[in-house]
C-alpha cells in the first residue's frame, strides 16, 4: 500500500509539471523603410529567450520567433547599422531612417562633388553627397564628408524620424602674393588637404 502511495504521488506531480508548460508563441517582425515598404534582403534579426536567436527571415520584409515569456530585446542589423527594440508586442516593427548628407558652400548654397560615409556597427561605402540611405535610427553615428582634397567628420549624429540631413559646411580660403604691402595678380597656387595636393591649379587675383 505504501508503494501505490509514492506511485500515485509521483504521478501527480508528473502530470502537474507537464501542466505548467507553455508553448511558444509565434512573434512577427516587420522591417520596412522610411516609406513604409517593406525591406526583403540585407538584414539580420536576433532576439534573446535563454540566450541569444536567430530570427527565421521570411524574405518578405517580415521575420518570425519563436518566444517562450513575455518582453523580449529585439536586436536588428542592416546597411552598417543596428537597432535593439525590448517589447511583449506581437508584432514588432522595425523602421529605418531615409538619411543623408550634404555640403553647402560660406553662403548657405548646396554644393555638388563630395562624397560621405558613415560609421554605424562599422564604416559604409561612399555615396554622392545628397544620396539618401536608408539607415536605422540611432543616436552615435559618424559621419565623414570629403569634398575638394578635404575632408570632415562629424560625431555623435542622431538619424531620426523618418528622414535625417546632415549637414557640412566649407569656407572660403583667399590666397594673395604681396609685395610692399601691393596685391599682385597673375600668380598659381594649389592646396594639400587631408586627401592629398588638389588637381586644380588657381589662379591668384586681388
């Protein structure tokens, strides 16, 4: 009788331990740019449930995981960029940031011929300055502009909202030969920047 006791309790507490289990609840991402598209290819999703997972990518702007419990960090990587969301909503959105870079001239005139990278989880390749790129939003981003044999680079940028301009600004340089306190004209002269010596050659004036 004692031993039908202990079996009857065991299966008691067997079939109460299976009671308890939950089963994971299926949670959909969506990932779509600063128009509201959604983005199918480039980026990477991982989510923390006991360590840390790779998100199913279902190629159609959209990813799956699988979550045992409620708030979880969502870590999204894409175009040198990332974003961590920590949420218990199903589903979850991912958003990116049309951003840009420009250069406008001593007098406030947008400029053409610089090209900028920025640095989000690593540097990204050149874009023609006033090229938008959609990027995630994030509040430490680099940004480096070259334009003219220079070169700027701007730190801690925030990229946010639904569309982020960055702007650079360059200055005027006169150059002039003197002699005896006289301007003379008709001279040359060329600048080394952080890019090297300049190709153009100008000419001097007063």
């Amino acid at each position: 009788m004692k031993t039908l006791k202990h079996f009857i309790l065991i299966s008691c507490l067997f079939l109460t331990s299976v009671g308890i289990s939950y089963a994971a609840t299926a949670v959909t991402i969506n990932f779509e740019d600063s128009n509201g598209d959604p983005i199918t290819s480039g980026a990477t999703l991982t989510y923390y449930d006991s360590g840390w997972k790779t998100a199913t990518n279902n190629n159609d702007g959209t990813f799956t995981a699988n979550i045992n419990g409620s708030s979880t960090s969502y870590h999204m990587v894409y175009a040198n960029s990332s974003q961590t969301i920590v949420t218990s909503d199903n589903p979850v959105t991912f958003s990116t940031v049309a951003t840009t870079a420009i250069v406008k001239d001593s007098d406030g005139n947008t400029l053409s011929g610089g090209t900028f990278s920025y640095y989000g989880n690593g540097w990204s390749s050149s874009y023609a300055a006033g090229t938008e790129v959609e990027i995630l939003p994030g509040s430490n981003f680099s940004v480096r502009m070259k334009y003219n044999n220079g070169r700027q680079q701007k730190n801690s940028q925030t990229v946010s909202g639904s569309s982020t301009e960055i702007e650079f600004t360059t200055v005027t340089v006169k150059h002039f030969v003197e002699l005896c306190e006289e301007a003379l004209s008709g001279g040359t002269f060329s600048y080394y920047g952080a890019e090297g010596w300049s190709s153009i050659i100008m000419h001097l004036q007063h």
